[in-house]
C-alpha cells in the first residue's frame, strides 16, 4: 500500500461576549455588527471553540509519499455537506438548474414561474441574514 499525506481544511464553532454600550437597541444591534466584525478579523482567541462540530470541510491536497518526496495527487476536494447555511446552498443548486434559453411560449411562461419563485426564497433566505 501507498502512503498518502492529506492536508484538511475545517470550520470550527467559536464564540466571543463583546461589551457595547448604546443608546438604543437599534444603536446596539449596529454597533454588535461592527464588534463581531471586528472580533472576526481579530487574531486573538476568541472565548470559546466548539471541537466537537467541526464543519464544513475541505481537502486542500492529497499528495502520495515517494522515496524521492511527495507527488501531488489531487487538490481542492469539498467533502462536507454545508450544515452552516445549508438553504442558501440549495438555493443556488437550484438557481444554477434554471434555464438560460427558452423558446416556445409555454417555456417561456414556466421558466418565468420559476424565476418568480426563487425570488421569493431567495427574500426569505436574505432575511436570515439581515
């Protein structure tokens, strides 16, 4: 059997508590926007770390072990369902199906419910985020 060095890319789970003071809730929700910003783009260790769901993953290379080193065998491998946001995933699974090109009227007309319809979600997947 052959060796093989793989090199795995995760998500983990981490938490910090900031402190903000406001003058109202709206003023404190935007201000805890530009903390939890700031607090991503931080080096420090945040409060918590989840080890224990570990998600989205990644395979950034899988090289083989020779006597003379490593050959590269593979890159860039997903091999995690998206547990994070799995309905924006979807939704852009589905949004990438839709047809570009359609003729007839009566594709047109259904090609146009369709479109009407991922809209829709995609207002009520954007409110997730807001």
């Amino acid at each position: 059997m052959a060796e093989y060095i793989a090199k795995v890319y995760f998500w983990l789970c981490c938490s910090d508590t900031l402190s903000i003071e406001a003058g109202s809730d709206a003023d404190a929700i935007e201000k805890a926007k530009h903390e939890a910003i700031s607090a991503m783009e931080s080096h420090a260790c945040p409060d918590f770390i989840d080890y224990d769901e570990r998600r989205e993953g990644a395979i950034s290379y899988i090289d083989r072990v020779t006597p003379n080193g490593q050959e590269e065998v593979t890159q860039s491998i997903m091999f995690d369902d998206d547990r994070l946001y799995p309905d924006r995933h979807a939704f852009l699974a589905k949004a990438a199906s839709l047809p570009a090109d359609v003729e007839s009227p009566e594709a047109q007309a259904e090609a146009l419910r369709q479109y009407v319809t991922l809209i829709e979600e995609a207002k009520v997947i954007h409110a997730q985020f807001a």
